[in-house]
C-alpha cells in the first residue's frame, strides 16, 4: 500500500516566508536545514536560491529571488512570480522560525529513514550473506540515514599516528613506502601578538615558497595545548602527518616514505607519540569541500571537542553554492565567507592561497610579496586582519644564500608590516629562526626546541 512519504508543507511555507521577512536568519538557518530537506521541489528550490544569494552577499527578497530564479530558467518551475508573492505575507514574525525548520528537518529525516529501512526490506527478504554480518549492517545503515548532514568525517590525528607508524615500519622493513594562537618565530609575535579569536589570516606564495610548512610549523608549535581542525582539499591526511611528525622531530620527510630511519629518528618520533595521541587535532581532507559544508563541520567539532584554531588550504580549491559568472566574484564570495564563519566561530583561521605569477614578470630586487600578487580578488587582502607570505629569494636569485627564507607580513591591521629572517629546512619542511637549529653529534640529526 502506497502512502504519502512525511512531510510537512505548512512549516517549509513558514520557513521561507520567515527568510523573506527577516532575512539575516538565513546565515544561521542554513547551517541546520538543506535545501534537500524540504519534500517540495519548488520549496527545494526556493530555498536553494535564498542560499546562493545570501552567500554571494546579495540581498534576499521578493524580487532578487524571482530575478535569480529567473536568470536560472526555474522560475516557472516554482510556480511562476505568484508563488513567491504567496509566500511573501505568510508569516508576521520569524521568532517561531527555528521551531519550523525543525519540523521540516524532522520530517525529512523520517523520510531518510523511511528509504533505508524500505531497502533494507527487500534486503531482508533475498539476502544470503551472513545473518549477524548482515544485521550489523543493516544497523549502520539506519543510524547513518537518521544522522545529520554535518556529521564528522575527519581523521583523528591520535588515529592517523598509528597508520602512519605501521606504515614506516613496513617502508623499514621492505625498503619501501606502502584563546591566542602563538606562533614560533618571537619577532613575528611582537608584531602580531599572536593570532587572536577571529581573525583571517591569509598565508599566500607562489608554489613551492611554504605556505603549507608555515600553518602547518604553527600547528606543531600549539598542538599540545589547543584544539585545532584542518581542512586540506589539497594534500591527504596522512601526507599533512607525515610533514607535521618532520617538524616536531627533526626527521627528513623522505624518511617517511623510504623507511630509512636512523635510529635517532626513530627514538624522536617514539617522544611525540603520547603528544600525538593526546592532540585534538582533527583532519578532514576531502577533495570537494564547500565552504558552507566546512562551517557546519567546524561548528560540529567546536560544540563536541572546542575549537581553537583552523587552517584551511586552500581557498583557490573551495567551492560554494552559488551560480557565480567570474574566478574573482567566486572567491570574493568564499573570502566573505571565511570571514563571516571566523568570526561567528570565534577561532583565528589561517586562509591559505597562492599568488599570482605576475610577480615573476618583475626584475629579481623587485620580487618581494605584495598585496596586489593575491590570486583571483582584491577581497582577499580587504577581508584579512593579517597577510603573510613566506618567500625563497634563492631559488629564483643565484646570488641569495640557500636555506635563507624571508616571512613577509604584508598587512598586518594591528601593527607593523615587514620582512622577517628565518632559515628554511626544506628537508624537514621546518622554518626556524636564524641560529635556532643545534647539532645532534650522537645521531647525526638537527635537534629542535619546540
């Protein structure tokens, strides 16, 4: 016998009529409720609309979601401009608009689950597989349609260690590979005094100058005491630990690869392991991260473990749900984003993006770190409290000292810019200060004081 599925239609009315009528509810609303939630598709489509413009900083009303919709040939899919004016005047009040969006998230999750468990049914009546296996399955399978959307789906780092361990014993035995945040750089710190709840700071460079190695020394340096979430749609989670294990230990990143580790690195890496496992340091390295999606994770993650600090690399990689024409308007919208999330989070992120190649073009004295060498938009730079740019002048100027790296701080809305001088481990992706490394004569290996 064939039913109607749940659903509520009066409370996904209310919801869009209370966007309408306050809509500045939409930022919080949409991090709870999908556009997919709805049963209606005209609903569903209504409020998809009401997210693209609200995130690309558009204003949300009558008449730019008829125009939106429009453009995008589904105004007539909806029901045509009487049925956003019938949503218009519905509601008097959007207080009661989280008591709604629950009703329509309730209903669109007993859907979910309706779906499951019809599967699971038919399941039920031709599977030959073992019962008990079969049952554990279908167990996981019910509570993963009853979860949220926003469920975590990061690797732990405490987690990821033991992967990474077993991992290099196997390259050493078959020879092959199967509140503030502080920084580490005390001069940087009288600039800045540190990163504070937030903040956006843009790290950016060109390829290969060390943006990843710089957020990735500042999380080394506060992994002990803080509570921190990456996203890296560039690199896996388990490349992210191997660099990270190089900067806390010493050891030369290939080491990881070809299991050749000398007995002093394997005794270094052992120290850091109750570090590691203690962390609260969580990785989440999907390839295709939307920035709302990376604001409800965050939010999930801050509410379970407390947030402290977020690194995000790199925007040129992020998406949104926006029809956007033009790379500039893309990432002026996900720049925003970044900014809006900081600060609702109330943790530092680093933003990480690269530059564009113009600067190349420039003679070899002129080649230092601008504003204007952002990639894609200006917003970038408007958006950031702070821009940092690791910068190699030996590798493109034969006169330059090798291993002698420069941190620029191009903007800096609390106190000086300037050039500061650290020696680039390229080998251990480890900036230090100058004079700061100390050799190990006993085992052949540069120490670090962290």
């Amino acid at each position: 016998m064939n039913k109607t599925p749940p659903q509520n239609l009066e409370a996904e009315r209310s919801v869009l009529s209370a966007v309408f009528y306050e809509p500045d509810i939409l930022g919080e609303l949409m991090l709870s409720l999908n556009a997919k939630d709805f049963y209606l598709e005209s609903h569903q489509i209504i409020y998809q609309a009401m997210i693209n413009l609200h995130s690309a900083l558009r204003p949300v009303d009558m008449l730019t979601i008829a125009a939106h919709l429009s453009a995008h040939k589904k105004l007539k899919v909806v029901g045509g401009p009487v049925m956003i004016s019938s949503l218009g005047g519905l509601v008097s009040t959007a207080a009661n608009v989280d008591y709604w969006a629950k009703m329509v998230k309730d209903t669109a999750r007993q859907r979910s689950f309706i779906t499951a468990a019809t599967g699971l049914l038919h399941e039920a009546h031709e599977t030959q597989e073992d019962t008990d296996a079969w049952i554990e399955e279908a167990h996981t399978r019910l509570l993963d349609s009853m979860s949220e959307q926003c469920e975590e789906k990061h690797v732990v780092a405490g987690d990821l260690y033991d992967q990474v361990m077993d991992e290099i014993n196997t390259a050493e035995k078959e020879g092959r590979q199967r509140g503030a945040i502080e920084t580490p750089w005390p001069v940087l710190e009288t600039m800045t005094w540190g990163h504070r709840a937030g903040e956006v700071i843009v790290v950016s460079g060109e390829p290969g100058e060390g943006k990843t190695a710089l957020a990735l020394n500042v999380v080394a340096h506060n992994i002990d005491t803080k509570s921190i979430m990456i996203f890296s749609p560039d690199q896996e989670a388990r490349d992210l630990m191997h660099r990270l294990l190089a900067i806390m230990t010493g050891t030369e990143l290939k080491a990881f690869r070809s299991g050749e580790l000398s007995i002093g690195d394997q005794r270094r890496i052992r120290d850091v392991r109750l570090r590691i496992k203690a962390a609260r340091l969580y990785i989440d390295d999907r390839h295709d991260q939307e920035i709302n999606n990376i604001r409800a994770r965050a939010r999930a993650v801050k509410s379970r473990h407390g947030l402290d600090f977020m690194v995000i690399d790199y925007i040129q990689l992020l998406k949104i749900n926006e029809q956007i024409r033009g790379e500039a308007e893309r990432l002026a919208a996900i720049s925003h984003a970044v900014k809006s999330m900081a600060k609702d989070l109330q943790v530092p992120v680093y933003l990480l993006s690269q530059y564009n190649l113009d600067g190349r073009k420039r003679p070899k004295n002129d080649r230092t770190p601008r504003l204007s060498d952002l990639k894609g938009t200006s917003a970038l730079g408007d958006d950031a409290n702070l821009v940092l740019a690791p910068h190699q002048p030996w590798r493109y100027d034969t006169s330059a000292l090798e291993g002698k790296a420069q941190l620029w701080v191009v903007k800096n809305k609390q106190g000086p810019t300037g050039m500061l001088p650290l020696d680039w481990d390229g080998t251990r992706t480890l900036f230090t200060n100058p004079g700061q490394w100390q050799r190990d004569a006993g085992a052949g290996q540069k120490e670090m004081d962290l």
